[in-house]
C-alpha cells in the first residue's frame, strides 16, 4: 500500500463511482480496477460490493476507508513536522473556489500570504461552489471557499469571510421573461427559473418558493455555477438566483436587475474551509492566519 493507493481508495468509497474516481485521480478505469483489486489481494477480503449500476462499501471496506483516512492525515502532519524547524515555510497548498470568489475575496488572502511565505507554491482551481466542500472531504485540495452549508461535517474548521446576500435576478433585454415579471401580482408558477443543481443556495431557493404557495416552479434548466447561471439569466432564458457578489463582479451585471418585493431569501456565511485535524500544520496554521486577519 502507498499513500497514492489510500487517497484513490477515499475517493472512491465516497464517490461510489469508478470513472468518476478515475477521472479524479488521473488514472485510467482499468489501473483503477487492479488498485481495487491488489488491495483486496492485500487484506484477504472484498472492500467493495459492485454492479452494472452501483458500488457499495463492505464492511471491511468501511473498516478501511476510516484507516485510510487516518493514515493520509497523518502522513500530512508528517511531512509538515519535518520541515516545522526550517526558518522559511515551502510547499504546496491547494485550493479550490468558484471563479467569481478567486476574484472577489481571495487576492487580498494570497497577497498576505505571499508576501509573508514566497516559497509556498500555491495551486488552484476553480468550479461549482457547491461541491467545494466535497473537494475537501476527498483530500483533493487543502482548502476551499464556500458557503457554510446547513449539515457542515464536524471534522472540517471553518473560517468565516462574510455574509454573502441573495437575490432573485431576471433579463433586462426585451424578451418573454421581462413581460412576465413586470405583471401584477407576478405569475411565478409560470416564470422559467434557472437554478442551481444543488447546494445550500438551491435549498434557500426552494424554501422562499415555498413561501410563495406557488405550486411547483418551473425549472427551464440547471446549471453548474452561478456564473454560467447569470450568463443564461442575461441571455433572457428565465430567472434565477444567484449569490449579490456575483452580481457586481459579473461582466454582464447590466443586462440583469434585481427583483423586488419578492419576499425575504436567507443569506449565507462565505469562508474558508479544511480538515480540524490538520489544522496544527504549519502551513495549513499559516495559510489561516493570513485568511483571519
């Protein structure tokens, strides 16, 4: 077993899904088979129980999956605790956000950071906000910006940024879209919504439409991102919702406007988030202080 071998095994038991998995880890679906199976070999025991259309973690494989996840934590503060005397931190950390966050709040976090730490390299990457969390859980980054969701896993530390409203946009272009919301009162049942898949902002959503007493809303299409959601909202395909921060920094915020006397949207807490048990290693404590300054 090597630590390649255990954080792969992570990602699998949480994705329950092999080219998902492979994809992640930068193998192929077959090298990812024979890992499965020379750590089986390994322990004498099924980790897995598969399928046509499922993968299921065995006993045994639940068992692993929590000593896996030890060990990979624990070879983190090793590494880290090699180089704690040194008088320059060096290294890598890993981070992930939404576009609209890697230009809204994190430069003043890496030009603090920089500034103090020049040696640390740092790698990003940027998608859906609501699957930053994941990112974390799978070891694939060190840290993530997000919104604190509604169920936050006891194990990860969460350093709040701010508190991030939320509006209901729609197109300002001439369109179907802007006739609709200029009746009154407004027709939501049959206003085309453009949503998020999934998320704490999904799930604010659903609860002021439910305020409504509206029935069902009708959902013309759900994307990833709420920067491809402004886009669409823009383009005059419907309404959405969609984080203010994202208004004002979006490059076509003047072909949307903010809807009001709608009702009340609870807004969300933006911060940083990573793994409690690390947070003793100098880079993660370092990286940290430069985020709660």
């Amino acid at each position: 077993m090597d630590i390649k071998s255990l954080q792969t095994f992570v990602h699998l038991s949480q994705s329950l899904h092999f080219s998902k998995t492979a994809l992640a880890m930068h193998v192929s679906p077959s090298t990812l088979s024979r890992l499965i199976q020379r750590l089986e070999d390994e322990l004498g025991c099924s980790l897995l129980i598969r399928d046509n259309r499922s993968v299921l973690l065995t006993e045994a494989g639940v068992a692993f999956k929590q000593f896996a996840t030890q060990q990979i934590e624990q070879w983190e503060l090793l590494k880290h605790s090699i180089t704690k005397g040194t008088n320059e931190l060096e290294g890598e950390i890993n981070l992930y956000c939404s576009v609209t966050a890697a230009y809204s709040h994190l430069p003043p976090i890496l030009e603090r950071f920089r500034r103090i730490h020049p040696n640390v390299d740092i790698k990003l990457s940027t998608g859906d906000s609501a699957v930053a969390i994941e990112q974390v859980m799978q070891h694939q980054v060190d840290f993530a910006i997000t919104a604190f969701p509604d169920n936050f896993p006891a194990r990860l530390h969460f350093s709040q940024l701010a508190e991030i409203p939320l509006s209901i946009v729609a197109p300002t272009i001439p369109c179907a879209v802007t006739q609709m919301i200029k009746q009154s009162p407004m027709d939501w049942k049959n206003i085309p919504f453009i949503l998020p898949e999934h998320g704490p902002i999904r799930r604010r959503f659903d609860t002021w439409f439910r305020s409504l007493k509206s029935g069902k809303p009708q959902i013309y299409a759900k994307v990833a991102g709420h920067e491809a959601l402004i886009s669409m909202v823009a383009l005059g395909c419907g309404v959405g919702i969609v984080p203010d921060v994202v208004v004002e920094n979006s490059p076509v915020r003047y072909r949307v406007q903010s809807l009001s006397g709608i009702g009340e949207i609870a807004s969300f807490n933006l911060g940083v988030c990573c793994y409690k048990t690390r947070l003793s290693e100098p880079l993660i404590d370092a990286f940290l202080n430069c985020v709660e300054s």
